[in-house]
C-alpha cells in the first residue's frame, strides 16, 4: 500500500535582502533583493529542481531555506515545523534531517584529514555510531554506497579526482542519514565526461534512500532526468514551477522558452524544438530590479506591451499543476470549454 504524499519542506513568500553599503561609514545606499518571494513546496521523496541564470538567486534561496541565512521574511516549515522559530537542540536536529551538497568538494574538505576521519568524526558528533566498530562498519557501507573502495578512507582528499571527490561530498552529506538534501550545483565544476555519473548516482540514491532532493543547476538540460518538478527562477523570484516533463515539452513562460531553446541536447532536434532563443541585455541587478515584470525588459514575447512593464505578474495556476509568472500566458480554464479559437 502506497502512502499517501506529505509534506517535508514548505516555504512561503520566503525574502532575504541584503543592505548594500557604501563609504567609510557603511552608509545602506540600496537592497539588493536576492530572493525576493518564493513559496515552494516539496513532498517527501520529491525531486525539485531549480534553475536559473547566475545570481538569480538559488544558493540564497536554499540557504534561507535551512536557515544557514536568517530570511528578512517570510517563513519555512520542516516537517511541519517552522524552522524560524527553533530553538539551538531543534536546529542541531535540523542540521541533521537536512543536508548540503556544494559545487566545489575541495573547498568544503578538510585537506588535513582522510576520508575516513572525517566520517568519523561526523559520526561521533552525531552520535550516530554505536561503537569504533559500528563506525568503522559505517564508513565502510557510506564509501560503496557512494561508488568508493572501502581502502580509499585513507586518503586525503587531494588524492582524488573531481568526480570521486564529489562523491566523498555525497557521502559526508548521507552519512547523518538526512531526509532532505539541496545539492548546489553538485556537478559544476565537474569534467563533462563524469556528470553524468554524479548524476546519476545522486539518482539512485534518491530511490534507494526515499531522499527529497531540491536540485540547483544553471542548466535545465542537468536537471531533467533527477527532477519531478521544475521550478525556473528569475531576479529572485519563481517564474514558472511545474512537473518536468511537461515543463520541457510545453514551456509557458517566455524566459523558460528561452532557457530551453539554449540547451545544447541531441534529442532537441528529434524533439523538434524550436530555433534558438538570444535573450537581449544582462540580467538586470537585483539591486535595482525593473518595475513591473522583471523579465520585461528582455522578454522576446511579441505579446508583451505596457501592462508587463508596469504590473509585476503573480506565480498563478495555469493549467493543472502549472504556475508560471506571466501576464500574456492565459489560465487554460479561461479558454475552456471551447478552447483556443
Ligand atoms: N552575503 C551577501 N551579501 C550581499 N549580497 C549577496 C550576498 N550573497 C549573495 N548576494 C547577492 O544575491 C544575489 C543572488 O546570489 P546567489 O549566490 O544566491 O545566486 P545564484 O543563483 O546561486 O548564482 P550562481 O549560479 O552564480 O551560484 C546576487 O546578486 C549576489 O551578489
Ligand atoms: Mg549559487
């Protein structure tokens, strides 16, 4: 019998600004709005990816969202818990049930420690091994689970490849047996060739622990195969959030058409998708964010007009499932019963 889905990880309107200072004197000149609003829902055993262009705004977004920032507002519920108002015992537990997995393994490496000691040591401060035994058992079943040899707990994390070192991140993020894991952009800085077996063990992993996955990738083509959900951030805000599969085949909103017209996958073509997108200008700050849609001022819609640059678009329901960020997207029910003419 199938459970039924609930609920591990809930944002809502979650905001963090950060004051920009200038001068001798740290004079606040300005905000910039890092996140800027989002709600955000994962279900227990989901995968959402996130994804966007640089400084859009993810790492801050899942950094409010385990508390490793303080958000300016807006509130994040654990397990049906808001996590703003723990106290220090429930957020240790919280440091536990949810884990990081960073872009760069060698900079969150301790270079003076093996592999092994490391563990350990994360296991004792845990508590989470019941004797020397247990631990060393411990480590043993973390290193293969992660695609490691049992003797590479010797080693220092200079005598690895990238790929290899990135799964000795993966296995220190797994080896408090968290529930929910944000994996920023776990295969960056990664050679080309071994992606896709981060990828894919990341993957297997999910099904074989029942993991909740919150995945950040600048690319849409890197989160397709491990996502459920896709939601696609722009300036701060999600502007479309929906089942990847149909996020793929039917972009709604303008910038995620853009995004996926750029992605270099073989299949596109078979896909018949349609010819590359060049979106116009940088991304605006988020210091100075446009009025209106902020998407507006490099929208290539050629339905966009003068309500975009003066009405900042709600994430609203557009179809089943399917939110995006758009004024010139029309809810689906408004077009039923008859459907488009
Ligand atoms: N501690 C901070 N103080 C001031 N501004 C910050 C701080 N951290 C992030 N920002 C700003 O917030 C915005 C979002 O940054 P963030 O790192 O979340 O983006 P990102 O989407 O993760 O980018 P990338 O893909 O390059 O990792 C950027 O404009 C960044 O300069
Ligand atoms: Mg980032």
């Amino acid at each position: 019998m199938s459970e039924a889905p609930s609920v591990l990880v809930e944002a809502r309107d979650l905001k963090k600004h950060y004051p920009v200072r200038r001068g001798a004197f740290g004079r606040v000149v300005g905000t910039v709005r890092a996140v800027d609003g989002i709600s955000l829902t994962l279900q227990k055993g989901e995968s959402v990816g996130l994804v966007g262009e640089s400084g859009c705004g993810k790492t801050t977004a899942a950094r409010a969202l385990l508390r490793l920032v303080e958000p300016t507002s807006g509130t994040v519920f654990f397990a049906g818990r808001s996590i703003l108002e723990m106290d220090r015992h429930e957020l240790r537990g919280l440091r536990r049930r949810a884990q990081m997995v960073f872009q760069d393994p060698f900079g969150s490496l301790n270079p003076r420690m093996t592999v092994g000691d490391m563990l350990r040591e994360i296991l004792g401060v845990h508590g989470l091994a019941a004797s020397p035994r247990d631990a060393d058992a411990r480590i043993r079943r973390l290193l293969e689970l992660v695609g490691l040899l049992p003797a590479h707990a010797n080693r220092y994390p200079h005598e690895f490849s990238g790929g290899q070192r990135q799964r000795i991140g993966i296995a220190r993020a797994l080896s408090v047996e968290p529930e929910f894991i944000v994996c920023d952009e776990p295969v960056s800085a990664l050679d080309v060739s071994v992606r896709a077996q981060v990828i894919n063990l990341l993957k297997d992993l999910q099904a074989e622990l029942g993991l909740t996955y919150l995945f950040i990738a600048h690319d849409l083509a890197l989160v397709e195969h491990v996502s459920d959900r896709v939601a696609v951030m722009y300036l701060g805000r999600i502007v479309e959030l929906a089942p990847a599969r149909e996020l793929y085949r039917d972009p709604k909103h303008p910038y995620t058409r853009a995004l996926l017209s750029a992605v270099p996958n073989p299949d596109a073509a078979r896909r018949g998708r349609r010819e590359r997108i060049v979106l116009a200008g940088d991304i605006p700050s988020p210091a100075n964010p446009p009025a209106g849609c902020p998407f507006y001022p490099r929208c290539p819609s050629p339905l966009k007009d003068d309500e975009c640059r003066k009405v900042l678009p709600p994430l609203e329901e557009k179809a089943p499932a399917r939110l995006a960020a758009c004024l010139k997207v029309v809810p689906q029910a408004r077009l039923a019963p008859f459907g488009p003419s």
